[in-house]
C-alpha cells in the first residue's frame, strides 16, 4: 500500500514524506544481491540487442500483426507497426512500430517481477499513473526498449529507469 501511494502521487515532497522509511523496505533491501540484479540485468539488455535485427525485419513485413499469449509467468504481447494501444500488466511486449500508446504497462507491485518491453519504433505517449512505468524496476527487473520515435514519457514516480528493491533500465 505504501508504494502504491508513492507512485500515486503526483508530486511528492521527500521532506514530508520519507519512501523508505518502513523498517520493512530496509529489512527486504538485505536480501537484494545489486550485483546479480545488475548481471541479469544487462544479459536482458544482450539478448534485446541481439534480436535486433530480426524485429526490425518484421516490422517491416507485418503491419497489422497482433498476438497475445497468457503464460503461467504473465502476459506476452507482440504488435504490428499499426497505431496500438497498449494497457496493464506483461512480462514482455514488443511493438514492432506505429505511433503507440500505452497506459499503466509496467509490471504490478510483486517480488520477484521481470518485464521487457520492446519499441522498434513510432512517436509514443507513455503514461503511469497506476504502476510503476515500464523500466520501473520495483521489487524485481524492468526494461523499457525504445529503438526510434520522439516519445512522450508523462507519470506519476518510479519512471522509466528506477530502481526500488530492484533494477530498471531506460534503454530510448
């Protein structure tokens, strides 16, 4: 609940309100190895940059294209180079272009958590105002992917590249 309220809020002011003052967040911050989240981090950031190429050969090929799956580690969603909207929870999500919106994607506040999202390319509006943003690494693993566009980054806290109890990367 208390981390909902700070991403919630549009304008926090550390002076009044100190994030990480619950003696839980400090007792859980103990466990958190920074050099594992960091690896696996960075071997997430590999494996998007060596599928580089073959994205960028389907957006090319497939404009309309809209598949979505439910697995048993969350949603899987890959969109074609249309004008998508894009809302709630994925463990990965590729657009492969169009000028996009997407609402709210990051992961849900949960231990443990990954999230990958891959933009190829497309002038976006990204919004958070429920969740943290996607890239928002909060009690697990986040990267946000944009390849190309102008885009429109606009939320509430824990943006794009946090890191809370976790690790977040803003790759744009």
């Amino acid at each position: 609940e208390h981390l909902l309220d700070v991403v919630r809020k549009k304008e926090p002011k550390p002076e009044e309100q100190r994030w990480l003052m619950p003696l839980e967040y400090h007792r859980a911050g103990a466990y958190v190895n920074l050099a594992e989240l960091a690896t696996a981090l960075v071997r997430l950031q590999a494996a998007v940059e060596h599928v580089l190429p073959d994205l960028r050969k389907a957006a090319a090929s497939s404009p309309s294209l809209r598949k979505e799956w439910v697995t048993p580690l969350g949603r899987v969603r890959v969109a074609g180079a249309g004008k998508d909207k894009h809302a709630g929870d994925f463990l990965l999500l590729i657009d492969l272009g169009g000028d996009d919106v997407y609402e709210d994607v990051g992961r849900q506040l949960e231990s443990g958590g990954v999230s990958v999202m891959i933009d190829v390319s497309g002038n976006d509006n990204i919004g958070w105002t429920k969740t943290p943003s996607a890239g928002a690494g909060v009690m697990g693993i986040a990267l946000w992917a944009d390849l190309a566009g102008n885009d429109r980054y606009a939320g509430g806290n824990l943006g794009q590249g946090a890191g809370l109890l976790g690790a977040g990367l803003l790759w744009d």
